[in-house]
C-alpha cells in the first residue's frame, strides 16, 4: 500500500512541476547551440556573479597543506579526504582534475559555459546516477519484475549475498540505500566505509536492520553493481553506452573504470565490475558537456526526442522520498524535499551530486540544467541562488 501511495504520489509532482521538454536538443557531437542569456530570460551580470561565485569557491586545501600539495591533484586529496577511515587505500584510478569549470542550459540551449567543459575528470558519486539508470533499463526491460523482489531470486553472486542478514534484501532497498548489507567488497568490509567516531563504531553496532536505516555506503553501492554485472552478464560501461549514452549522443571519452580486483568471470567471460563512486578511486569519468545530456535526460522525464531512455515510471521512483531520508530518491537523485538542499528552488527539483563538489542541477520550474564541477559543497546552495537570482523568466 506505501509503495502504490509513493508512486501515485510521485506521478503527482511530476504532472504538476513539469511543463514542457527542452526547446531543442544537442545533435551527438560538439555542435551544440549556444544563445546569450538575454535570450533564454536570463539577466546576464547576475548570470556571471552566479559564475564568478562558483569559480572563486573552488575547493581548496587549508594554507599549511596548500604550500606542498595541489588540491586538484586527486591523487593526493582522496586519499587524504579519506584517510582516518580503515581500509581506505585507493585501489582504482586517480588522476589530476581540471580547474573548476561548468556549464547551464536553458530551453536545451547553452546559455554560459567557464572553464573547460570538455575536461574527462572523476564524477565520483555522480557515476551511481549511471549505475541507478543501469538498473533502470533492466526493470524497463522486464529482467527485474519488480523493484521489491529480493535480489538473491535473481542473482547470488557471493556467499555474503546469502547470509541470512541479506537475504531479505530488494532492488529497491539497494537503490535507496537502506539495504543493510553486509559483507565485504572487494576487500573493503561495509563496517570501514564512513564508519563514525571510531574506525569500529559501525562494526560494534553490528548490522543494520534490512530496509529501515540510511546509509551513504559505497561497500552497498559496490555490492549492487556487482549484482547487476551478474543479472546482465555483461560490463556495465557497455550497457549503459548501449542504451543510454549513445541514444542521448554522449561523446566516446567517458569511461568508467573499475578496480584493479573487481574482476569476475561470467559464463566464462571475464569482466571488470565498475564502481558506484570514486571512494577509492575509479568510477564514472566524464565531462560537464556529457553530464549535461544526462541532466536534460532527467529534465525530459527520461525522453530524448521520440525515444523514451528511462520510462516515466521508473523516474517517479527515482524521485519518490525515501522513508528514512526523504531528501532521497534512488542513487544518485537527491529531492528538495521541504526545500531543505536548496532553499532557493522549489521543492521538485532534483539534483545528481558527487564529492568535490560535482553538481547537475534539474529545474523543472525553469526549463533549467546546470552542471558545476569542483565547488566547496558549503557553498553549492548559494550558487543555486544566485542563479535563480538571475532568472528574469
């Protein structure tokens, strides 16, 4: 009954905060169409005060680490951002970012850019927004019945998948990350990711009741990938090139890479399970250009011109509250819910942000996308407001 009550809910907002799809819609390439702001009902000096505060909050080390280590070489700042947990060494790709850079669309059309849009830097946990449409186009497909079925009855991918904790545990309990699971993914234990006052609080809590808590747990997320690498038998970068990048014409130079020991072998394949984040390194890899096309996918219900990528049911889910954190859908989609992330906006956006921070911004009350990459996360609210601020109408 609650979950016929959310869905019907969701239908709701979504009917009553969506006007219209984007104007136009970027051809696959680098010709996109670009008009000034003045056009697109934007004031432009406040346009850029919004983009010259963005620019200026740039994350940055404090002074005595500044001296001797750049903040943008993330080789260095996860590590350290991570480091007082147990089990933190990174154990898939890191590379030296770009500087900040982002890009906002109104109506479908480019209406600002700075910095370099086309970078292919770490989205860190912006990839579970991909991982999330992964598990979208396999429930639009029919290979997962539904969203409450337990995921052991379609995959057991590890002996931890059916410890008796785990065994209840749903699709959609993965998604929304309350699952509880427990057990240890690629060499990282679920009791060391974000684990509290102490590296062993969260081990001498012992496991979470199935469904009931929320936890940011990229250990779940990881669990999660792995069982949808078993459920399509196939890497995950090739289902989602398949049926969502290349259908939004998404360039070839993302890449989401896994760890050097997340590999498998299915029906005598062997295949690199990707990662949900950049936790410890790997993850999605991609540019602001590109995570602009998946913020006008979100913008257009999951459409991209007469081809329906994510169904319309799939994305009321995606935006339905989750019980114990209502500011939060599925992976990677965070509400507004009572207006608690963004004061500025209303309360039906949605937004895909990872750390550093990497922000697509989903305005349906403005026909707006806008992606900021590496702005302090305290401040990523005011950039909001700025440019709302700028909004003529």
């Amino acid at each position: 009954m609650m979950r016929k009550f959310c869905l019907i809910l969701a239908a709701a907002i979504l009917a009553s905060s969506f006007a219209h799809a984007a104007d136009y819609l970027p051809a696959p390439g680098d010709a996109w169409a670009t008009h000034k702001p003045l056009q697109e009902g934007f004031d432009a000096d406040k346009l850029k005060a919004a983009i010259d505060f963005a620019i200026a909050n740039e994350p940055k080390f404090p002074p005595e680490l500044a001296k001797v280590a750049d903040i943008r070489d993330l080789r260095i700042s996860i590590p350290l951002q991570f480091a007082k947990e147990p089990f933190s060494g990174p154990i898939g790709p890191l590379a030296p970012r770009a500087p900040a850079n982002g890009i906002v669309i109104r109506h479908g059309y480019i209406v600002a850019e700075w910095g370099n849009t086309h970078a292919v830097d770490i989205t860190n946990s912006v990839t579970k927004t991909f991982l999330s449409a992964v598990a979208g186009v396999a429930f639009d497909k029919g290979m997962v019945k539904s969203i409450d079925d337990r995921v052991i009855d379609y995959v057991q991918p590890t002996p931890d998948f059916v410890l008796p904790h785990n065994q209840p545990i749903t699709w959609d309990e993965m998604l929304r990350q309350t699952s509880g699971w427990v057990g240890t993914m690629w060499g990282k234990p679920w009791w060391a990711d974000r684990p509290g006052a102490e590296p062993w609080t969260e081990l001498a809590a012992g496991p979470p009741p199935v469904g009931q808590q929320w936890k940011y747990s990229d250990v779940r997320v990881n669990a999660l990938s792995l069982a949808l690498t078993y459920l399509w038998k196939r890497p995950l970068p090739d289902v989602l090139k398949q049926y969502v990048m290349d259908p939004i014409g998404a360039s070839n130079a993302w890449h989401w890479e896994g760890y050097d020991n997340s590999w498998i072998a299915i029906d005598g394949k062997r295949i690199q399970v990707v990662p949900g984040g950049g936790h410890w390194g790997g993850g999605m890899f991609i540019s602001a250009r590109d995570l602009a096309r998946m913020g006008l996918l979100g913008l257009n219900l999951g459409k991209w011109g007469d081809a329906q990528i994510l169904s319309p049911k799939w994305i009321a889910l995606s935006r339905t509250p989750t019980g114990s954190n209502p500011q939060y859908g599925y992976m990677n989609w965070f509400l507004n819910t009572d207006q608690k992330l963004f004061p500025a906006a209303r309360a039906d956006m949605v937004a895909f942000i990872g750390n550093g921070d990497n922000i697509v911004y989903i305005d349906y009350q403005h026909d707006i996308v806008a992606v900021v990459r590496w702005i302090d996360d305290a401040q990523k609210a005011e950039f909001v407001r700025l440019l709302l601020a700028a909004v003529k109408d």
